[in-house]
C-alpha cells in the first residue's frame, strides 16, 4: 500500500509502479490499481485519461530517479572510474538478493510487454535506457585514456547494459544470483582485457 501522506496522483503512481513491476503492465487491472492506491475512478481521471498516461507518468519518473536513486549511490561510495560502473552494478545484485531472486528490472519487463505500436511508451523506455548508458559513458570517459584507442565507448556502455538485464532476467528465471554474478565475472575479464591491451597500445 502506498504511503498514507503522499497526495493522490502520487499514490497512484506509486501504485502503478510498484503493481506492472510485480504484475506487469497487462497484469494490472484498473480495479487492481486503484484498490492498492485507495482512490477512485473519478480521482484517477482527474489526473490521468488513461491507464496508458499513467504509465508515461511512470516511466518519467524512473528518468528522473535514475541519478539519484541508482547512480549517485553509486558514485558517492566509489571514486575509480572502472570501480562505479560495478557499483552499479552491485545496486542490482543487491536487489535480486533482497527480492530473493525474484527481482526484474522493471524498465527491461515492460520494454517486452508493451505492444510494439505504443511508441510514446517505447520512446520513453528507449529514453531510460539511453540515460543508463550515458551514465556508465561517464565513467569510460573518465578512464578513456587507459582503454585501446578508438574504442566505442557508447557501445560498450550499451554492452555493459545488456549484460546486466540479462543477468538479472537469468537470476530470476533461475531463481539464483549465480547467473548474474557469472556474467558480471565475464565482464570484469573482458575489462581485464581491454585495459592491458591499452597499457601496448603506442
């Protein structure tokens, strides 16, 4: 249940967040949604036409919460460069941990479920996503003087990302963390790796 002193529209995203995590998009129903928000219909629609403009809503504020919520931990605990992506990274090992592997991300679950057609959904899931990798962009700049030149450093930020959804999605299928724990071991190699060869490079 949302929290007793937020207002109405923000108990309805908070409901709406946490319920198409759990639930999915699909999986909530309308009826769903407002008995875990404690509102009604009229109140729903005096905010939001659609249950499909909440989900916008939610969706801007995980852009939003991004930095604060998932980054800025992660940086403030670590001051390498290399160190903070797996800072990151750990946030999510924590999370499958807490949720007992049942953990999803849920940008990654309603980026499969939401129909192809919805591009303002998609836009804005693209939109999270691309912040994600800006934010680990960040940090390869920072030691891009270590890395082989020419590296990409988008693509490999983009890397970093697909490794980690899939991690986690593996986590939750297996109902372990050693999947995401494996990959996360590979990718510490694969850093291993480019990282001495920038050390020959001329």
């Amino acid at each position: 249940m949302p929290e007793a002193t937020l207002s109405t529209r923000d108990r309805l995203i908070h409901s709406a967040r946490y319920l198409f995590w759990e639930r999915g998009f699909a999986g909530t129903s309308m009826a769903e949604l407002l008995a875990n928000a404690e509102v009604n219909s009229g109140s729903f629609y005096h905010f939001f036409d659609s249950k499909e403009a909440l989900l916008r809503e939610v969706l801007d504020g995980y852009l939003r919460l991004l930095r604060p919520i998932v980054i800025e931990p992660a940086f403030a605990a670590v001051e390498e460069p290399l160190g903070r992506i797996f800072a990151i990274l750990a946030g999510y090992r924590e999370r499958i941990l807490a949720t007992d592997c049942r953990y999803g991300c849920p940008l990654g679950r309603l980026a499969l479920e939401i129909d192809p057609e919805n591009a303002p959904a998609h836009a804005l899931i693209a939109q999270n996503f691309r912040s994600w990798i800006g934010c680990v962009c960040e940090c390869l700049k920072a030691m891009k003087d270590k890395l082989p030149p020419g590296t990409d450093l988008d693509a490999l930020a983009t890397y970093v990302l697909a490794l980690m959804e899939g991690g986690v999605m593996l986590s939750r299928s297996y109902r372990s963390v050693e999947p995401f724990d494996r990959s996360i071991a590979q990718l510490r190699e694969h850093f291993r790796l480019l990282l001495q060869a920038g050390t020959k490079s001329p």
